[in-house]
C-alpha cells in the first residue's frame, strides 16, 4: 500500500561483525534504492558497548530520518530484506550480527502486535539509540528532538556511547 502523503520514520543501524562501517552504508544505500524511501537525514556514527549478550565486538551505532510512502508494516518487511541480504543472521538473541535496522518511530502511529511494536519498545532504555536519535531529530525536528533529549538525560546508564566518525 503506497501512501499519498509520504510520513516521517527513524531507523536505527548497527553492526558488530567485519566492516562495521561499511555496513551501515550498504544498509543505507539498499533502503535508498527503494523510490518509496528517501533518507532525510543521518546522524554520526558512534561505537557502543554491546547490551544483552556483552561478550562480542563493541557495535557502530547510527539513526537515520527517512520520509517514505510506505506503509509502517512494509517499511519493516524491506529492512528485514535488507538484513537478510547483508548477511543477517538471527541464531542468538542480542547476539553479533553484520548489521540490525530497527524501527523506532513511524510518524505518531502507535501499535503493539506481534511483528511491529511502534513506537520501538526498548529504545527509551538504550543511550545507543537515543544518542543518535536525538542528533538526527535536530537536523530536522527540533521540538522532538528536545523530548527525546529530556528522556535521555533521564537514562541511567548513558556510559558505552562514543563519537566514532561525525557525519
């Protein structure tokens, strides 16, 4: 279902195995060739500390605002594609992976069933996310931005963020 009016979405990316970076890009430029999505903005890019499963490789982390014309549940079935043809793999929970798109905001819809919960359901626990997510809102949504920032300044644990490459 293409929609007339293209609606605002954040994306999260992170990769823990091999070129970290590079598939982050290639995340980036698989969603970008879809001419139902255009990536808006991006935040930088920040090396963390794994969450769940802490005995792997630190992860890059990135946001990314897009305006799309497609439905939230479609936008989620092309970024499941995208992991899986960058190698994902899904053997363990938290586990290390080439690369992870998660959906964390679509617009103001908000749903909670079995294959999407919007929004995102831990990404006010994880600075990861946060961080970042508050960088790339500023570049286009300031009055968000700085509700997100408040939740974030809230956070406990805020240590494990690191600059890694401004973008």
């Amino acid at each position: 279902m293409v929609l007339t009016t293209p609606t605002s979405a954040y994306v999260a990316l992170g990769s823990n195995i091999g070129d970290r970076e590079q598939y982050l890009l290639d995340a980036i430029a698989c969603l970008n060739e879809n001419e139902d999505v255009f990536i808006a903005v991006r935040s930088s890019i920040y090396e963390t500390e794994p969450v769940g499963l802490v005995d792997q490789a630190p992860f890059l982390n990135m946001v990314i605002g897009v305006e799309t014309q497609l439905s939230a549940q479609e936008l989620f079935a092309h970024m499941v594609s995208i992991e899986s043809t960058l190698g994902r793999t899904r053997e363990l929970r938290f586990g290390p992976r080439t690369i992870d798109l998660d959906l964390l905001l679509y617009g103001e819809l908000a749903q909670d069933n079995p294959e999407l919960i919007l929004p995102h359901p831990r990404m006010e626990e994880r600075a990861f996310v946060l961080v970042p997510l508050v960088e790339a809102m500023k570049k286009q949504q300031k009055e968000q931005a700085d509700q997100w920032a408040a939740k974030l300044q809230h956070l406990n644990r805020k240590e494990g963020v690191t600059l890694w490459k401004k973008m």
